[in-house]
C-alpha cells in the first residue's frame, strides 16, 4: 500500500497522544522520511534533541542516540547535502558509537562530493 503520508499522521498522533515516549518521536521521523518530506524530518529530530535537553546522554540511551545521530545523517544524504552530513557527523561524532557506521557514512558522503 506505501501510505508514508497516512503512517506520518498517524504517527504524528502519537506523538500529541504521547509526547513523553521516545519511540514515537523516532517512528514520526521514520515515517516524515518515508514520506520524503525530509524537512519535517529534520525538523522533528531537532525538537527531539531540545526535548532532551543538554545532556542527553542523561536521558536516552547511547544506543538510542547513536541510531537518531546516524538517521540525521540519512536524511542529509537522502535530500543530496553531503556537505551538511560530513559535517554534522564530524561535530557530533561522541554520540556516534558505531564507529563502523560513521566511516561508511563519512565514505559515501565523501565519494558522493567527488
């Protein structure tokens, strides 16, 4: 069926619904993805990230945050700004765990602006 657009609104209801949970906030960025409103995308992640406040290590898990880090990093990939990816990842690489995931990401930006 591939209603990305019904699944974000759906998921954006869960997030009114459950503002507090985590994983609906991740599923709603997922979802603005699929649907390739990349900008919602963007814009979700950063209320995510002013949600947590400061010191998010504090509140999430690192792994949490190493997949939120490196889905950001995706969505500057998928809308074509590879620049704005090297350079998130770079300035964020402590909440980048997955050192394997970063490279390759760091790689494919990097092959992409050749």
């Amino acid at each position: 069926m591939k209603d990305y657009d019904g699944f974000a609104e759906s998921r954006r209801k869960m997030v009114v619904a459950q503002a507090a949970h985590l994983s609906n906030w991740t599923s709603y960025i997922i979802a603005a993805f699929l649907a390739k409103d990349y900008n919602l995308s963007l814009t979700i992640w950063d209320s995510i990230v002013e949600i947590l406040g400061d010191d998010p290590l504090q509140k999430a898990k690192l792994n949490e945050l190493n997949e939120l880090y490196l889905f950001r990093v995706k969505i500057f990939e998928a809308m074509g700004d590879c620049k704005k990816g090297v350079k998130f990842i770079l300035k964020y690489k402590i909440f980048i765990v997955d050192d394997v995931r970063r490279n390759e990401a760091l790689v494919r930006m990097y092959l992409v602006n050749k």
